[in-house]
C-alpha cells in the first residue's frame, strides 16, 4: 500500500517523504504537495516501525487533521497501529496538554475554554469606554508575544496603554477566578508550563520524537516557541510551509519562523517543490502575476502540470443580487451536469458577503453549508444552554451563572446581578456558592425577600440536575427541559421556530456524543465544542461558502471567488497591509482545481447603506481584466454550448477552434449553419 503511495510521488517529494531523522524543511507554492508528501511521511514512519504514539502532526483546522489521518491510514496496515498518532490542530494540542498538567501552574483541570464572544462581554464588564475589539486584539499580541500584565504596564507610554494593560490584568484575574482559558491560553499556557519545569518539557519531547507542522508560514512567536520546547531532546521537526500564502500577519504569525528555520534548527535539510498538481495552467498563470506583484517575497518557481484548462470567468454585476443569481444559476448547471455539491466553494474575503448568497442558495433550493463566519455555537440559545452546562460542570463560573440567572425569566435584574457580583469579590467566594451556601434569610439581607426565594429555588433545580446528570447523562437534558422549560420559553415569540429548531438540533447532537463517546462527560463536550466552533465542519454534500481565511489547504474543482470590489478585497485602510491582501488573493485563486470564476459588483448593500463600489486592482493585477476598463472576454466554447447571436438568434456550436483571444465556431442556427467569431455571441 505505502509502496503504491510513495510511488506516486515526485523525486523530491519521495526524497522529503522518506527523510528520518533531523530537521525538514520543504517549502514550496501552493498545490505541490507539500500536504500530501508530510502526509506520506507519516505513513512512512510508521512503516518502517517508529510507535505511532511518538509521532506529532500540528495543523491549522480539524478539517486537515482528520483528512491526514484519513489519507495516511489508506496507505498503512492499520492492524499494526495500537495507539494512533497525534495528529490535531496548535489548540488542540494545547488543550490535551492542559487537561494533563495544568496543576502545574497551581489550577484546577476543570477549565471552560471561552471563545471570541466570551472574551468580548467579559472586556466590556471590566471597561465600557475602550473599543472591544482594540482590547481584544491588543491582549492577544501581549499574550502571543509573552508579556505580562505587569510587563505592558511597564512598557506603557502612552495614557491609552496604561489603560489597556490596566483591563489586561483584570482580565487576567477574571479568567484565573473563574477558571477560564482563551484561545491564546491554550498555546500561552503550555509554554509557561514547560518554560517552568524542565523535566517535564524533557519527557514531552521524549514522548514526542517526530514533530510535524503544516503551514509553518503561519505561526507566530509563541507556537515557534512552543515547538522548541517540544524538539528539546531532539532535532526531528519537518516543517512544511509558502512565504507566499503568509495570511496571519496581523494575527502575529511571522514569516521569519520560515527563514530563519535554518538557523533555528541545525544541519537542516531543505526541500523545494516546483511542479503544481492541482490547478490548470490558466489558474495557475494568473495566480502567478498577482503574487508577482508583492515585493517582499522569496520568490519561488512553480510550475503547471496540467492541461491548459477553461480560461476563467469574470462576473460584472450591478448589485448582489444579480451575482448571486449569477452563480446560483452556474451552480445549478453545474450539478445538473452531474458535478457533486461538495466540490464546489465560494470564498470572500468580507464574511458579512455571505448574507446574500445564503438568501439566495435558501430561494434556489441549493444546499450549502457556512463554514467559519456565522457561529452555530455563537447564537443566543445555543450561549444560554452552553453557560448552564458550564455552571454543572464548573461552579466558579460566574460568567455563565449570571448569563442564565434570568433565563427564561425568572424576575432577576441587574441589580440584584450586581449586588451578588460585588458579594462574591468581597467574600473572595463564586456567586454558585454565595447562593447554594447562604441561609435564606442571609441571601435576602442581600437581595431582598423575593428573590431571595427565587434564587434558592432555581438553585435546588441546579443541584437536582447535577444529581441526574451524575446518574444519567441520557437523561439530564429531558430533567434539565422539565426543570426550566428553556425550549418553551420560546413558544409564541418572534423567530421562536428557528431558534427551537437550533435548540432542538443542539440536544441531538449532545445525545449522539453521548452515544459515540459514552466514556466521555458533559465537560468534555463543552471543550470539545469549544474548538470545533471556530471552524464548523465540512462533512455534507453541499456547496461550500466560507472566507478565505478558512480555505487554506484545501482544493476544489469549481471555485468562485466573490467581493473582488476595492475596499472588499483587498480591505483598504488603517492597518490594512496591502502585500497580505495580495498573498490571500493568491491563497483563494489557487484554491481551485479545474474552473475558477471571480465577481464583482457596481455596489453592496453594506451596514445598513447602499454603497458604490470600484472592481478590484487584482483583477487587473492578475491579467484578467486588461487596464481598469474593459472586461476580457472569457468564455470558452466547446462543441453543443448554446449561443445568442443579435441576429441570428439562438443557436448550437457545431465546431469550436481557438483563433487568439477569440474562438472560431460554427453554429447551427434553426438548421442553417455558419462560421461566426465567439465575440459576436454570447453564451448562454
Ligand atoms: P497548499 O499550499 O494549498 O496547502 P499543498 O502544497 O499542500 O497545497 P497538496 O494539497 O498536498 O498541496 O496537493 C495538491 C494537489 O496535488 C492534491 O490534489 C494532491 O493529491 C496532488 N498531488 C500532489 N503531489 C502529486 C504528485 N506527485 N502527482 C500527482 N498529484 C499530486
Ligand atoms: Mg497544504
């Protein structure tokens, strides 16, 4: 089976796939093979005996962990595997870590990973006056970067980051109270960890003797470190990545991990692949101009090995209306020709893109699935239920009690909110216990009489769902239904049906991982979910819409790109970087296989206005649209396609020749056929 597999692969690609020991690094464009040769090693390492278990493969989404596996387990006799390989994503990896030594660091393992959403509300509990999304991007640079509250103080000049290191370290305390964990924690803390106790970070990378990264070209500072550690005991990291698919900068990811790897790791071996797999050579032709425009880039050779392919479409539209219509329409014929749902995608670059499409995929009866973007998990409903499972599991959580404290209404305002946050910082004590702990009459010295009363008794129906939920975890969510009538609160209300929907589609998937994993408890759902809902997934036969961010490593046969109007993409202005804006341009063309179509509108409707818009430099930048002015025609046309002449009417091609720019066809009008140039037809 390995054999069938390695023998598939380019001279390079085998020489990379069957390296050993010592460090790899193999960095090529996009669509080499960069995946499918480290996927291949992985194969090849446990062939040739090395134990799965001490094997580590990081990615960049669930999605590319699973294909791997997937992928690498069809090369191998599955039978001679006992532990599997390691094969997850940065966080992932992170959060396994945690589960086992967060004692470490003096906490408990029974953390809550909070996500985006999460972090922004706490933000704006601490302080109301600075922008949310400036603190939360802020904070996550000093924690990708290692500095300390104490630390941002110091360095503050300006009144501004005084402020912001000063809700920093309050925010900090929260999470530590609460015993919550954020994204960036799961990469900080491990470090820390390792940082802290060296023995430890020896026997990690004991257990872990063969590391692998995808995409190197995007991790930062702190994961670079973090992998150091991991390789402390050996040189075996193979690292795969493209300079020019860099689309993280402004999230710290830093270029230099690549070039400076050499450095970084001694005797390394370097790798480059030249040949393109996946796109036709037009794809790839016009992918290639666009790049050449960056100046800041190693410039790599990359060249096409397949068939010239159909020259790519270009969709001028008045509005998004008409271009959604536009690709409904290809995509309905796309499929009607026999093509699967689940090879086709649309990228944008603006997630709020996505609005229309999806109206219009909803009135053309095409199923698709979001992917990123719009949060299942970040719907109002679907928070409630997470916070008072979290409260089950997680008694210091403050946060999630008081979320659903008045969910369904239960007569607590926010006053009496207050008055049990500034109790429990007083007694240094979580409000779950202030109200589980306190006498009636001592609660209602602090709340007053009624809902004093209120509050013991929804405690009661908190500490009987605990009951259940040790005794059943089948039969908690009908007690927890029973107890709070959570799904009937929005029996009668407006959009009531939608949301009962989600809330009911949550119980079935809260059941089925019951059932898939019945060693498993509710805690480890809610982490496990707390990962998954920065992706989605991507499992069903449909069309898939998704920023181009979340496109990367993956391919599909027909793409369509959208939003290619300037100030969409690229994004222009303050901290925008024009160079990044190019590498994602590059990123989404070279997303697709066999046909590629981009669109652009003369104006969007766009937080709350209509605006008029200006198609995109890269159109041009990538030859596809000649000066600023004139679309290129780019139909191509094959034997039986369907033409409207002005004159003739509709007719069938007969015959079709490349002649330039255009094609020579002959055409069946109505029984009368005639030679006529493809730029007097259009095609229907
Ligand atoms: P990206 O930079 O976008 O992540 P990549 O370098 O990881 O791309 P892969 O996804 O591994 O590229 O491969 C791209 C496509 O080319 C896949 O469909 C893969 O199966 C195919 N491919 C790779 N190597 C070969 C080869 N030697 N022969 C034929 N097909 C190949
Ligand atoms: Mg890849």
């Amino acid at each position: 089976m390995l054999e069938n597999s390695l023998s598939s692969l380019n001279e390079s690609q085998k020489e990379a796939a069957q390296h050993i020991d010592g460090s790899l690094l193999i960095l090529a464009g996009a669509g080499s093979g960069k995946t499918k040769t480290i996927t291949t090693r992985l194969a090849y390492l446990i062939s040739i005996g090395i134990d799965p278990s001490s094997i580590l493969t990081l990615t960049f989404t669930n999605k590319a962990a699973t294909e791997m596996r997937e992928r690498a387990y069809s090369m191998i006799d599955t039978t001679i595997v006992n532990t599997p390989p390691l094969l997850c994503t940065f966080h992932k990896f992170g959060l396994l870590f945690l589960k086992f030594h967060m004692s470490e660091l003096g906490r408990k393992n029974n953390f809550i990973i909070i996500d985006t959403d999460d972090k922004k509300r706490i933000l704006k509990s601490i302080d109301k006056e600075i922008t949310t999304s400036l603190l939360v991007s802020e904070i996550s640079k000093y924690k990708n970067t290692l500095i300390s509250p104490s630390e941002a103080k110091t360095a503050a000049q300006l009144k501004i980051y005084q402020q912001i290191a000063d809700i920093y370290e309050k925010y900090e305390a929260y999470l530590l109270k609460n015993n919550l964990v954020d994204f960036d924690d799961l990469l900080l803390l491990p470090y820390k960890i390792l940082e802290k106790n060296e023995e430890l970070a020896k026997q990690i990378s004991q257990k872990y003797q063969y590391v692998m990264v995808d995409e190197y070209q995007d991790t930062n500072e702190l994961q670079y470190k973090l992998l150091r550690k991991l390789c402390l005991t050996h040189n075996n990291l193979c690292v795969v990545g493209d300079d020019d698919q860099s689309i993280y900068g402004w999230r710290g990811a830093t270029i230099k991990n690549i070039l400076n790897f050499s450095e970084h790791f001694e005797n390394t071996k370097v790798v480059k692949l030249e040949n393109n797999y996946r796109s036709t050579n037009i794809i790839l032709n016009h992918a290639n101009q666009l790049i050449e425009h960056n100046r800041d880039r190693l410039g790599k050779k990359l060249i096409g090995t397949r068939k010239e392919g159909d020259s790519i479409k270009v969709y001028e539209s008045s509005d998004e209306n008409e271009e959604t219509r536009k690709i409904t329409d290809d995509i309905k014929k796309l499929i009607a020709s026999g093509e699967s749902a689940k090879d086709i995608a649309i990228l944008f670059r603006v997630n709020a893109l996505s609005r229309s499409l999806e109206e219009g995929f909803n009135k053309a009866g095409l199923n698709y699935k979001l992917i990123g973007g719009m949060k299942f998990y970040e719907r109002a409903e679907i928070k409630d239920l997470i916070a008072y499972f979290r409260i089950l599991t997680n008694t210091t959580d403050n946060f999630s009690l008081k979320r659903v404290i008045n969910k369904p209404k239960r007569g607590i305002g926010k006053t009496t909110i207050d008055k049990l946050d500034a109790k429990s910082l007083e007694l240094k004590k979580p409000i779950f216990n202030i109200l589980e702990d306190f006498e009636p009459d001592e609660l209602a010295a602090i709340v007053g009489k009624k809902n004093s009363r209120t509050l013991k008794v929804f405690m009661a129906s908190i500490m009987d769902l605990r009951d259940t939920m040790e005794e059943s975890k089948m039969k908690f969510l009908d007690t927890f239904e029973d107890t709070f009538d959570y799904r009937a609160s929005y029996d009668n209300v407006p959009d009531g049906f939608d949301r009962q929907a989600n809330i009911d589609e949550f119980y079935g998937y809260i059941r089925d991982y019951f059932i898939q994993n019945p060693h498993l408890n509710l805690e480890d759902f809610l982490n496990e979910i707390a990962l998954e809902s920065e992706q989605g997934e991507l499992t069903d036969q449909a069309v898939s819409m998704m920023s181009i961010h979340s496109s990367k490593g993956l391919e599909y046969k027909h793409l369509f790109i959208i939003g290619l109007e300037e100030g969409f993409f690229p994004i222009i202005g303050d901290g925008s970087d024009i160079e990044e804006e190019r590498r994602l341009g590059y990123v989404a063309i070279t997303r697709a296989m066999d046909t590629l179509t981009l669109s652009f509108v003369h104006s969007r409707f766009y937080k709350g206005k209509r605006t008029s818009l200006l198609k995109s430099r890269f159109l041009s930048e990538s030859g596809l649209i000649k000066g600023s002015l004139t679309i290129e025609k780019t139909s191509s046309y094959k034997k039986g396609d369907l033409v409207q002449h002005k004159i003739f009417g509709m007719g069938r091609v007969q015959k079709a020749t490349k002649a330039g720019k255009d094609y020579k066809l002959t055409i069946n009008f109505g029984g009368t056929r005639r030679d006529i140039l493809s730029s007097f037809v259009e095609k229907i």
